[in-house]
C-alpha cells in the first residue's frame, strides 16, 4: 500500500454528495480517411482488451468508507481491474453537434466514481459531426491535475498519423512512482529519528520566508491600497452560494498567436489576457443578472510546483490569488489593475523557497478546506470568487490511432463556495476553454463563452493600430517571470 499526501488526501477528505472531485478532458478527434464502420468499435474493444493497467490507473482506495477517505487514505494495486466497467462506448443523437456533445459531457461529468474500483472512467463517443469522434477521460483530483494530466495524454498520443495499434491510456503511466505516494515501509527508531531531524532542519530554514509571505498576505487583506490579492477578501456574489451535483460545461477555441500577439501589444502576459477575458466576462454576466458586486471580483490561480523532470501524477500545485478587476468600467484601466495584480502576486509566490511551497499553499488554503469538511463552504465569505487556470498542453498535432486529435478541453471541478471553474489548456497553436459550473446555481452559464469571445474583439479594437490616431499609451511595466499554472 502506499499513503496519500496531504495535498491529495485533501481532495478525497472535500468528496461529498454534491461535489464530486473528479476533473476531466475532452479530446475531439477526426475519424481517418477510410476509417472502416467498425473503427470505433473495434478501437473500444483493443482498449477494452488491454492486458497491462498501470499506475495511476490501477489504484484504488485500500480502504472503503469514512477510514479510507477522510482518516487514513492509503492506495493499493487493484490486480483485478473491470475495464469493461472503465471504458464505455457512447453514441449522440444526429446530428451530434457541439450542443449535444455538450449536454451528454455535462450529464457525464456530474456522476460520480465508484470509490470501491479504481477512481477513473473513460468515455469514447461516437456520432459528432463532420466525420468525428470524442473521448471524455475523468480521473479523481487525488490522482492527478492538470499538469500531470497533460502530460499523460501526451504519452498515449503520437505525432505519426500512420502509428497503429497504439497502447490505451492505462497501459502507459509515468516513469516513477506516483507524485506523493511514499511506499510504507517497516518504520525503525532510527530511521524516524533521521527523518524528524530532517524535516525539523527544513521547516525552521523556511520559516521566516513563510512567516514573512504570511504576513505580507495579512497586511494587504486590511488595507485596500495593496496590490496583492489575499484570500478571503473576495465579495460574497452569485458564484460563491451552495452547489448541486448536476453540472454545466460549455468550451471556446482562439488562436494562439491571436492572444499572444494581443499581449504583446499590451504588454501583458498571456495568463494576464486570460484573466482579462474571464473577468469581463464575468462582469457582462453579473450586470446582466443585476448581481455583480460593488467589490471586484477575486480569482484563485493554480500555479505548477512540479519540477521539469518529475514526471509523476498527483497534486503539485500552490495558489496565487489576483484581482479581476469586475468593479472597473473602462477595459484598458481593467487591464491594467490585473496587470499589476497578478505581478504582484507572481513575485509574492517567487520569493518563497521550493520546499517550503506546500507548507505555504496548506497554511494558506486550509481554511478552505475547513469550510468545505465542515459544511460551511458557500455559507460564508469565500477564499476567492473564481479558479482560473491556464496549462500548457502540447505544441505539435497529435494522433491517435491514425485519428487526428482536433482539439483538447479541460473539464474541472467545483465546490461549495465556487460554483464555476474555468480552465484553459493549450494544443497546437490553439487555447481552449472549459467552463464547468453549477447547472441550478449558473442558468444560462454558456453566455460566459460568447461574452469571453467579445472582450477579446472589443480589446483588440481598443488596441488597434490607427493611421489618423496614435492609440493610448499604456503604462510601461516590468514584466515577471511567467509562472506555468495548473
């Protein structure tokens, strides 16, 4: 058997009725040409037929029930794995369009996993239009997130269209261990005593930087001239109430070099044009319901934590928080406000060793989690309105099974407290977005995708180059290193 860490136990400790705390990914693919009437049937059956499950795929919980949950989690080899449970073949009603593959996602992503199997399903769909297929994999966040999602999806795929007979998902796992899942061994007197020694050496190193972080974060929370974003000084809105278990999840696609060339001209980082679009969006949806608050709006921002050469799955993420600036009118003042937030944010995250990361992001996300054990999230103020997040996926077309994967979406979770999520993940030249919120508490959620798109038109006209006009100038500032977000 093998311990959960703190950070991924934390994800199965949240687990309830309402919010299941599994994430997920849409791959729309393009059948080949003369793709046979059986290709995807006999595409689920070799998956279907696979002999060799590997980690994370093959874990389960050791234990069922409240002890393998929430008081001792710990996972185990499951030898006897039911892929026939796991792998499902569906088919949309014709025409499939984005709608319908839309409403089915939904419906796919609000049902919960089995604790009792291995915590991950696999949906291969059939019947979307214009000659294409969908496969829709949801994994447990105790498992993985998004940067070591991406990077599984990656090992399955290949940049050959002529590859076949390609290994499943499931046969292909990571070079090491699991992130975080330390082997439990025999403990002995001196092995305890070393490992106490070294973990006491680590923590009082660390300590001033993260009682020094810590109280950069208190003062900016009781004074409003800061720039850094701290939690719990978001608004109560609209967003932040009590969730249900059905689910609502809509996608937009841009180019990325659109965006790229956009924050180039605004001199902005890409996660800093994200924010932008996302906060006017949401600005649109609220004024339009009469709900935006007078306070602006506040987004939680996974930032990856993961060395480059770890190629493990489980949680390896801190939290930035930043301004969306919703309480701002005019678009260019908006972008600005967020410019400055999320580089004060970066620089606050970046003066913190590595190792003290996960002491940092525990401390600061523990009343979060409190809320949410305790049944008190969405009942009081929350630690941020919004998650946002922005992964880096692959930059070349994939392929899979001579299948060319067209375009990847992020489907993600959300709780009490947080009734959207937004996630954005990068393929070939294109950012996509997943929006995934509550279906009671965000009727009409799919606008957020239209209003995303024209924020981005009505920034690009702001910023258009005028031949009778120079444009507005905008403040010259000192871009930060760019921190890569999960």
């Amino acid at each position: 058997m093998k311990r959960v860490n703190i950070l991924d136990a934390a994800w199965l400790a949240v687990e309830s009725d309402d919010t299941p705390m599994h994430v997920g990914n849409l791959h729309i693919y393009s059948l080949p040409e003369g793709a046979p009437e059986t290709f995807l049937r006999d595409l689920v059956q070799r998956m279907k037929d696979t002999n060799e499950v590997v980690p994370p795929w093959n874990l389960k919980l050791a234990y069922s029930g409240l002890l393998g949950r929430t008081i001792a989690p710990s996972w185990k080899i499951d030898k006897d794995i039911d892929l026939d449970y796991h792998v499902r073949h569906s088919a949309l009603p014709k025409p499939g369009g984005e709608r319908e593959l839309g409403v089915l996602v939904s419906r796919l992503h609000s049902n919960h996993l089995d604790f009792k199997r291995p915590l991950w399903e696999c949906h291969i769909i059939e019947g979307l239009e214009n000659n294409r297929f969908a496969m829709y994999t949801k994994m447990h966040h105790s498992l993985i997130d998004g940067i070591s999602g991406v990077r599984l999806t990656q090992k399955i795929l290949s940049k050959d269209p002529n590859a076949k007979n390609m290994l499943a998902p499931w046969s292909i796992g990571p070079k090491r261990k699991p992130h975080g899942l330390a082997e439990d061994h025999v403990p002995t007197v001196q092995g305890a005593a070393l490992q106490a020694i070294d973990s006491l050496r680590q923590q009082a190193s660390t300590l001033p930087k993260l009682l020094s972080a810590l109280g950069r974060l208190t003062y900016s929370a009781s004074h409003n001239g800061s720039h850094l974003a701290a939690p719990f000084v978001g608004p109560q809105s609209v967003l932040n109430k009590r969730v249900t278990a059905q689910r609502r999840f809509a996608t937009q696609q841009y180019q990325l070099d659109r965006l790229k060339n956009l924050a180039h001209q605004v001199d902005a980082s890409l996660n800093d044009i994200v924010l932008y679009l996302c906060g006017s969006a949401l600005r649109r949806f609220l004024l339009e319901r009469d709900s935006l608050p007078n306070q602006a709006l506040t987004a939680g921002i996974p930032v990856n934590i993961r060395p480059a050469d770890d190629d493990g799955t489980g949680t390896a993420i801190s939290f930035m928080i930043a301004s969306l600036a919703t309480d701002i009118d005019d678009p260019e003042e908006r972008l600005e406000v967020i410019k400055d937030s999320t580089r004060t944010a970066k620089e606050h995250l970046q003066s913190l060793p590595r190792q003290a990361l996960n002491q940092y992001t525990m401390l600061m996300m523990s009343p979060y989690i409190l809320q949410l054990m305790t049944g008190l999230g969405g009942r009081m103020r929350p630690a941020f309105n919004i998650t946002i997040s922005n992964v880096p996926g692959p930059e070349e077309e994939l392929y899979f099974e001579g299948a060319k994967l067209e375009a990847m979406y992020p489907v993600s979770l959300i709780a009490h407290g947080g009734a959207l999520n937004i996630t954005c993940l990068s393929y070939a030249g294109s950012l996509t977005f997943g929006y995934t919120g509550c279906r009671d508490t965000l009727p009409s959620m799919q606008r957020l995708a239209v209003y995303t798109g024209e924020a981005l038109e009505e920034l690009e006209q702001l910023f258009k180059p005028a031949k009778a006009k120079p444009k507005r100038a905008i403040r010259s500032r000192k871009t930060s290193k760019k921190a890569e977000t999960a």
